[in-house]
C-alpha cells in the first residue's frame, strides 16, 4: 500500500507539516534477473532507500607504435573494455520504517515476479507448486521468539506489559515481543541483502545457469544497464546500533563492484527494445539520438499490486496494463 501524493509529519512539531513524497525507492533500484530453463526469468528488485554513491570507468585498449625519429606516437584502436561501476548504497531499518508508515513499498520491491513462456505456464497450469518459491524464512519472528525463549516463564510478563502499554497509549510501543512492523522490515532488509549475496552464486541444481543480470536504474545516468557483479562488501555500522531482540543492525553499507555486460542479440542497437536495447553501440548514438544505455525497463509493468497472494508473473502485469 502506497501513498501516491503526500503525507503528514507531526511528530515533535505543534503544527502540521506536510510532507511530499519523493518515490525515490520506486525510481531507483538494482533489477536482478535470474534466467532458467524454458525460458523462465525470475526477476526481483532492491530499491535505494537514500542518494547512492556511484564511480563509473572506462578504458580504450590502445595499441601504440614508436617510429624511429618521430617525437610521439602512433595509435591504433583495438576497442574498449566494458565499462566499470563502483556503487555504494545503505540499507536502514529505520528509514524502512519510516517508509511503511508513510510513502508505502509497491510490492514488487519485496516479491519475486516471473516471466513466462507457453511451456512453463503449462507446467504451472498442471502442477500448482511449479508456480513460484515457498514461503520466505521470517527472520524477525524466528529471532524474537528465541530471544523470548530466554527468559523462560518470565517472557508472559513481559509480553503482557508491553500489551498493557500498547492498549493505554492507543499506540504500538516497541517493547519486547510487539513490534510486527520491525518484524517485517527486517524480513525485508535480509530479502534485500540476499539478493546481493546471490549476486556472484550460480544454480547450484544446475550450474548451467549463471549469476544473475544485475541492471542499475537511477535517473537519466543508468537506465536499466545491464551488469554482472564481481565482487561485494557488506559492512556494518556499528555506531548506529542494533535492533535489540534480533541483532539486526540499524544501518548496513553496502558496496558493489559491477561490469558492464551489453550482449543482446549481437544485432543492431535500439534503445528501449527489450533485446535490442542491450546491444553495443558507438559513438554514433550519442550523435543520432543521446543515448547510449539500454532504456528497457517498463514501469508501467511493475505498477502497483494489492490482494495478490500468490507468486506475481510479468504477465499479470501486462494483462493489468491492458498489453496482450
């Protein structure tokens, strides 16, 4: 559930102050694409909850030639190497909380959706369980309830203050064993942080499917570029503290080093085609047109989805959006 236009900030103010929403965690993100058999793709997001920090490099490989009595070189272009991404971003609880209370995440930001051929819709017609992953584990229930368990006979007590508080305030306090809302983002951060771990895994069933395609969109600088990730850095702060019953920290950094990875169909380049758009290009698309990304991500595809309680397909949204 989302609030599309603004919302209302009162805490620790006498007045009202309305604030607008920036959808900042809808516009900028990581696409992970996870490709298998029969043409099945399983795509998931990790949205920037704050400003990212991105470095970008590119090399020409340059053959160079000394001539004999000549005061310079010589050159000769042998092409280019895919270009590099040094990005850094922060996951925190706290601002993922703040988030649920007010803007709201799409769900397409902490579920899976599957694309699908013929085939697969066949299999998935015929066998029910063949339609998407088991539930996901529940990190923040599973560790509130061990750190219940340690207080033996005494966690009644403490639960039941904390219901106490809760019905005398009108509000959820977050004592021991209550916040649900805390529960679910850190859920949702570990989904997140996962999806970065798996960034360097292949199919371990089948170690013919590769990692996966990360693509980085933010703004008119990265649309939707396709990359593989070479390597990854979580770090945590430990200055921001931690999340009392499940150790989850407040604040994680996390680093990643991407290469560019434009294949395509090794055809011509059109920019915002689904295949065509990861072709690679020249420099006579910037003379054409200003463009050089692959510009290929439909947000209208990944609009908003209430009620759905199963695993979400791309045609789902297609169908959503009136595309056949």
């Amino acid at each position: 559930m989302t609030n599309d236009l603004i919302y209302e900030d009162t805490r620790g103010h006498p007045e009202r102050f309305v604030v607008y929403s920036r959808k900042l965690q809808e516009r900028s993100f990581l696409l992970f694409e996870y490709y298998g058999a029969d043409g099945d793709k399983t795509i998931a997001h990790l949205p920037f909850l704050q400003n990212i920090s991105v470095s970008e490099k590119g090399k020409a490989n340059l053959a160079s030639y000394n001539l004999l009595g000549r005061a310079g070189q010589l050159f000769a272009y042998g092409g280019a190497d895919s270009r590099k991404l040094d990005l850094e971003f922060h996951i925190n609880l706290l601002h993922l909380l703040h988030l649920q209370e007010t803007e709201g995440l799409t769900d397409r930001l902490f579920r899976t959706l599957k694309s699908t051929d013929k085939e697969t819709d066949k299999k998935r017609f015929f066998d029910p369980g063949a339609g998407g992953p088991i539930s996901p584990f529940g990190y923040g229930a599973s560790l509130t309830t061990q750190f219940l368990n340690l207080f033996g006979e005494n966690k009644t007590e403490l639960v039941s203050r904390a219901r106490s508080a809760e019905a005398h305030s009108g509000r959820e306090i977050r004592v021991y064993g209550t916040s649900k809302s805390t529960q679910k983002a850190i859920d949702i951060s570990m989904y997140w942080l996962n999806l970065v771990r798996s960034s360097i895994l292949n199919n371990s069933k089948n170690t013919v499917y590769g990692p996966p395609i990360v693509r980085l969109n933010h703004g008119p600088m990265y649309m939707n570029s396709p990359c593989l990730v070479e390597d990854y850095k979580i770090s945590v702060d430990k200055e921001s503290n931690y999340d009392v019953e499940t150790l989850f920290p407040y604040n994680i950094k996390v680093s990643m080093s991407l290469i560019e990875s434009r294949n395509g169909d090794f055809g011509d380049y059109k920019y915002g085609k689904h295949i065509l758009g990861d072709n690679l290009t020249g420099w006579e698309s910037v003379l054409e047109s200003n463009v050089l990304d692959s510009m290929n991500y439909n947000f209208e595809d990944y609009s908003e989805f209430k009620g759905i309680d199963r695993p979400l397909t791309l045609s789902d949204a297609q169908r959503r959006n009136g595309v056949n």
